[in-house]
C-alpha cells in the first residue's frame, strides 16, 4: 500500500467528519466542575471524574456554552438553585461532541439539570448536617445567650457591601439614642475564597474576643445566587464553637445555608440584623423601668406600712412610758428598801468591832503619848545641859567672828573686829 501523506489541517478535517458522522446525537453526562469561567458572554467549563474511593481523577474533558444558549441556561439554573455554577459542584449537562480543526476537542453544552444539583447539594448539606451533629456541636451557638447590655459589635462583612453601611447606619440612627460600638473585621462576602476568608476574620475577633459582646456576619449588596461558600463543613465547624454569639444577616429568603443554622440567631438582612440588636437593648430597657416602677411602687408601700406602725408606736409610747415610770419607781423604792435595811444590818453586825477597835486605838495613843511625853523629857534635860549660859556662869567666856564661835586663832587677821560673851555682857577687841 502507498503511503498517502496528509496535512495537520486534513487529518483534524476527517477526525471531525468522523465525530459528526458516528456520533451525531446529544447526551446527558454526569461530572464535577473543576473550573467554570465566563469570556464575551461564552462559559468555559472544565469537566472533571473521580474515583469514588481515592478520588483520583480518572476522566476530564473541556465543555463550552456558548452566549446564545449560555445566555438562557444561567439564568433558570440560578433562580432554581439559588447558587452559580463553581468549581466543585457536580451537573449533569447535556452536550454533543464538537471537534474544530484548529481548537481541538469539546463537548458543547446545550443545557444543564439544575434539579441534578440540587439533589447533590442537597445530600452534601445533609451530610455535612449529620457530621455536625455527630459532632455535638449544631446547636452549641443556641445554649449561648446574647449580654444583657450588647453594645459592643464585632461585624464581619466586605468593607465596601451596600449591607454593613446600612447596618451601621441603623444602629447610629436608633429612635432610643442608644450607643453601639462596632468594629469591622474585613472579608471576602462572595466567591470560592468565602470559608477561608469569614474563618480567619472569625480568628481575629477570638484572639480579643474579652473586647466584643457579639458577632454579626453580614452581607448586602453581593448576588442572592453566590451562596455556596456558606454552605461548608469548616465554616459551620468555626461558628459553632466560637465562644461569642453570632448573628447571621447574610440577604438572602430562599433557603436557609447552613452557617445560618449553627448560627445563634438569623435574620434575613443587614438590617434586620440591627433591628434585632436595637429591640433587644430596648427590651432591657423596659425591664429596667418596669423594675424601676416596681421597687418604686414596693417603697411607697413600705414607707406607708412603716408610717402607720410610727403613727401607732407614737400614741402607744406615752401610755406604755407612763406603765414602765411606775414600774421602774416602784422597783427603785424597793431597791432603796432593801439597801436601807442591808445597811442597818451591816452597821448592827459591825457596832462590836467598832467598839473593840475604838478602845483599842484610845489604848494605843495614851502608850504612844506617854513614850513621847519621856523623850521629850530627855530631850529637854539634854539641851538644859548644853545651854552655853551655864558655862559662862561658870567664868567662860566665847569669842565669835562674824556671828561665828572662834575654834581657830590662825582664822583671825591683824584688823579683825571679834566679840567676846561673858556672863555678864559682851566685849569687842580688834586684832592687833
């Protein structure tokens, strides 16, 4: 057989002839989006199979929709799901077989089974539902209870969502004049970097979780069919055992996502979610005035219950005064009595030994005085004796200086004026 040689272009020709020719029709395949991406209106899929046990790849293939019908598709695939076509997600597309002499090979999509996705959304939310369950931690956000006084606000939301601006506005407009404090911790609100995104905000806010009292999660503004990146087991996992309630107004009425279910509470909007904290510091402060009215209402009863029992002490006083002066004078005069008669009695008891000791003491001073009377004899006797007038009666003489008895001649100089006693009289010298 001659060898016929054939161009790239002439052999890619007949492989397509061959396509078109064997393999003429549509089908329904099942597979999982590895990636999905939009350029000038067209949807560009890559289409990818697992193994069901090592999830290993066993088969990929390229998937185009071009704008007509893409135009067509997306839409009724969105409001049915409530989310867009992602990577990750598992369709069943209805294709036919195109090859194109210089693009290569791909299947053309000319329709998608939203009802197919949603069964397999549905069994993964259900799976991750059960796991959460299994777990213990689905409903540990609900044992939380919200501060009595929550005012300060940790938000995570898109700094730049139409939502956290009315959300903020709302709290700083309240009618109550209440004040709140809020602190926004950034993050990516829509797209495939959602769980990771919301978790590492929701890091952050643990790290001071001492300084907040709650944490809103919130998204406005973003398209009601992105809601995928709500729905994961990491996210529900972080949620639920976080230590601080948290409150989900991510905007959207279709479903429920299960980060709303592991939340403490839910609400439909951002500001719903400001209406929600503005009636519960409002309900405090009902509670507090009707207590306020309460104990005011329990003091004027008291001070009215406490005034009659005055009003009643006050008329009883005198009269129960007037019994207790009688009793107590009474009681005092028999007081005086008996002390009266003890002390009659002890003075009878000691009349003897007054006696005994007065006759005593009499008998001790005469002894006393009688001693004293002798000394004083014998002290008369002994200056008697002394008396320097007996001794001059005698013919001595005693000779003074100064006033002084001279007992020294050597204490005399030449000029000194001496006086000299004798009996009867006193003569003066002066030393020579």
């Amino acid at each position: 057989m001659t060898d016929k040689r054939l161009t790239l272009y002439e052999l890619n020709n007949l492989v397509r002839e061959v396509i078109e020719c064997e393999m003429p029709n549509e089908y329904w395949v099942e597979a999982e989006l590895s990636e999905c991406r939009e350029s000038r209106g067209h949807c560009y899929l890559e289409l990818i199979e697992k193994d069901e046990q090592s999830a290993t790849p066993i088969a990929k293939a390229s998937a185009k929709c071009w704008a007509s019908k893409w135009m067509l598709i997306r839409p009724y695939f969105e409001r049915t799901t409530g989310q867009r076509l992602h990577a990750g997600m598992k369709v069943l597309l209805k294709v036919y077989a195109q090859f194109h002499e210089a693009y290569g090979f791909s299947w053309i999509v000319t329709d998608i089974d939203p009802t197919y996705t949603l069964g397999d959304m549905a069994r993964k939310r259900q799976e991750i539902i059960r796991q959460l369950k299994e777990e213990g931690v689905f409903d540990l956000q609900k044992s939380l209870e919200l501060p009595v006084f929550c005012q300060r606000i940790a938000v995570i939301s898109s700094e730049t969502a139409a939502g956290y601006g009315d959300f903020c506005n709302q709290l700083a407009d309240n009618p109550y004049g209440f004040l709140f404090r809020t602190h926004l911790f950034p993050a990516i609100m829509q797209g495939e970097s959602v769980e990771q995104s919301i978790i590492a905000a929701l890091n952050r806010i643990n790290d001071t979780y001492d300084d907040f009292d709650c944490v809103v999660i919130i998204r406005g503004g973003g398209a009601t069919s992105d809601m995928s990146g709500f729905d994961t087991l990491a996210l529900a996992e972080n949620v639920a055992n976080f230590p601080l309630p948290i409150i989900t107004g991510i905007g959207h009425d279709r479903d429920e996502s299960i980060l709303d279910m592991v939340s403490h509470t839910r609400v439909k909007t951002p500001t719903a979610a400001a209406a929600l904290l503005i009636d519960h510091l409002k309900a405090v402060l009902d509670m507090l005035n009707d207590s306020q009215e309460r104990l005011t209402r329990c003091a004027q009863q008291k001070i009215t219950t406490l005034n009659a029992q005055l009003s009643t002490l006050s008329e009883a006083i005198p009269r129960l005064f007037s019994i207790v002066r009688t009793r107590q004078e009474a009681r005092l005069d028999a007081l005086y009595q008996r002390l009266l008669l003890r002390i009659q009695q002890k003075a009878v008891s000691h009349q003897a030994d007054i006696s005994n000791l007065s006759q005593r003491m009499l008998t001790s001073l005469e002894r006393r005085l009688t001693l004293e009377r002798h000394r004083l004899e014998m002290m008369e006797e002994k200056v008697r004796v002394l008396d320097p007038t007996l001794l001059l009666k005698r013919g001595y003489s005693i000779t003074f200086f100064k006033g002084k008895a001279v007992k020294d001649p050597l204490q005399l100089k030449k000029g000194d004026e001496i006086e000299t006693r004798i009996e009867k009289g006193t003569i003066k010298s002066i030393i020579q």
